[in-house]
C-alpha cells in the first residue's frame, strides 16, 4: 500500500516530465470497478491538453501535477495505485493515461480501484486541502510542531501517528517502523511521552522515511507496490517489525508480535519497546 516513501518514490520517478506539454488525458476503458476521475473527460481535456507541466509535486500520500496557468492534476493511489512512466504491471487495471509531448506516457494503475484523478484550480486545490483536513508533511514539520501537535492527545501513539489532519504522509507499516526505532511502545498515550522519547521519535521518523525513499519503498509480499519504471523497491528487505509475527527482533532477538489498533495491524518488540511501569504510590 503506497504511504508516503512509495508516493514520494512515484513522484521522482516523473520529475523528468517537467516542461512537457500534455497531448491527450483519457480515462482507459477498465473493466475493473471505476475510479473517481473529475471533472468529466471532455472538461478534463479541454483543460490540459496543450498545457505544459510545470512541476511535480506532493501533498501527503498523494503525487501533484502541476499544469502551466495553475491547475494542478492530483494523483491518490490510496491503497493499490501505481503512479508510472513505464508500461503498467497489466492492462486490466490501467485506470487513466497522459500522453505528453515526446511520446511518453503517465499511466495511473489501481488494482483495486480505490483511489482516484482529480483537476483542480488553484482556488479548488487550496479550499480541498489547506482547510486544516491535511497537516504539515512528515519531512517537512520541525520537532517542535511534530511533539505540539501531537502530545495533547490522549490517544495510543500509532492510532495518532496514522491521523492525517495532524501529520500528513505517515501511514501503518512506517509508523511501527520508526516507533520500534524510538523504542516506545505503540500502545503508549501521546500524554505519556516525555520531551527526550519525543525527540527520538522525530528522529526516528524521519530516518525511517528518508531511508525507505532512499531505497525506494517497500514492495510486500503482494507484490501491488511498484516505482514509476515497474520495479520493485527495496526497503522491505530492511523492516525490523512490520510484517515480522512471532520472528526474533533483530536488536533483542525477542518475538515480534501483532496486535490490532483502530482495525489496523501494529507489530512490535515487547523487550525494546517496553512500555514505562507505573510507579508505586507512595502510602
């Protein structure tokens, strides 16, 4: 499932599109349940054909491209969306395609048909997403707006991490990852954190998201995630929790284990994250 690596991944997989035109945007023929893809084809073209791209960017879990004059098409692959430059993992999925000007093509595949294709004005994109629903990017927030906005929660800190109105970009699989790198135990309420575990945490999180860019995503057993040229990526071959039930944790060697918070699956080493015992009370 795309989070925020595979999406930035997917992002600087089409940067070389920058200054093309786009010759046609077209809606493929999918016999697969429909995506959401507005406005409506003809409207879609009328407003980017012709137009060059002026930049490709990223807003939280989702990839932006930016057309000359403002409009900016948004890519959200949510849970099986590929963003690509090569020729898509099958044709039966293929869900959108922008043609450019040097005979190259973007293609938006979804396996699932879960995520979607919208254009956007300038006033659209900011009245959809500065409206407080998207928080400041993970690779973007200091440490300071990082702990402020998250340690007044009385929530569990993976279900908090996962909030995409408080941090945007951290999704399941990287939020275990970097609580086993901050040792802290995913249960803990964000109240409980003291200003030191909040400083490792950050720290954590961003060499955990930087990292899995570095070696582009994580292709899972699935096999659904794959960069813009159709090939695997690689940081799955470095998780230290995710995905690992009942294997030893490669710090302590204790079993990982899984258990469920907010319908989602969380691993996680019982030695090295070990939550904080209580203290006696004194009688």
């Amino acid at each position: 499932m795309p989070e925020l690596p595979e999406v930035e991944t997917m992002r600087r997989g089409i940067l070389s599109i920058v200054g093309r035109r786009i010759r046609e945007a077209e809606r493929m023929s999918c016999p697969r349940k429909p995506i959401e893809v507005s406005p409506k084809p003809a409207a879609f073209r009328k407003r980017t054909v012709g137009r060059k791209v002026s930049a490709v960017d990223r807003l939280g879990k989702r990839v932006v491209i930016r057309l000359e004059g403002g409009d900016s098409i948004i890519l959200e692959p949510r849970m099986t969306g590929l963003v690509l430059l090569a020729d898509p993992p099958t044709t039966e999925h293929l869900r959108f395609r922008l043609t450019l000007d040097d005979g190259r093509s973007v293609y938006y595949w979804d396996r699932r048909g879960l995520g979607s294709v919208r254009l956007f004005s300038e006033k659209e994109l900011a009245a959809r997403y500065d409206d407080g629903t998207l928080g400041p990017d993970a690779l973007a927030i200091d440490l300071d707006n990082f702990s402020g906005r998250l340690k007044p929660s009385r929530r569990a800190i993976k279900v908090a991490l996962l909030d995409q109105r408080t941090v945007a970009g951290i999704g399941n699989l990287y939020a275990s990852e970097m609580l086993h790198a901050s040792a802290i135990d995913p249960r803990r309420r964000c109240t409980s954190l003291k200003a030191d575990e909040w400083e490792r945490l950050y720290a954590a999180m961003r060499d955990v998201l930087l990292t899995a860019v570095k070696y582009e995503g994580s292709t899972l057993s699935d096999g659904t995630y794959r960069n813009a040229l159709n090939k695997a990526g690689g940081y799955q071959n470095h998780h230290q929790v995710y995905d690992r039930a009942d294997k030893p944790c490669g710090t302590c060697t204790t079993p990982i284990l899984r258990i469920v918070q907010a319908q989602r699956a969380t691993f996680y080493c019982p030695t090295c994250q070990a939550a904080k015992r209580r203290a006696k009370s004194k009688r």
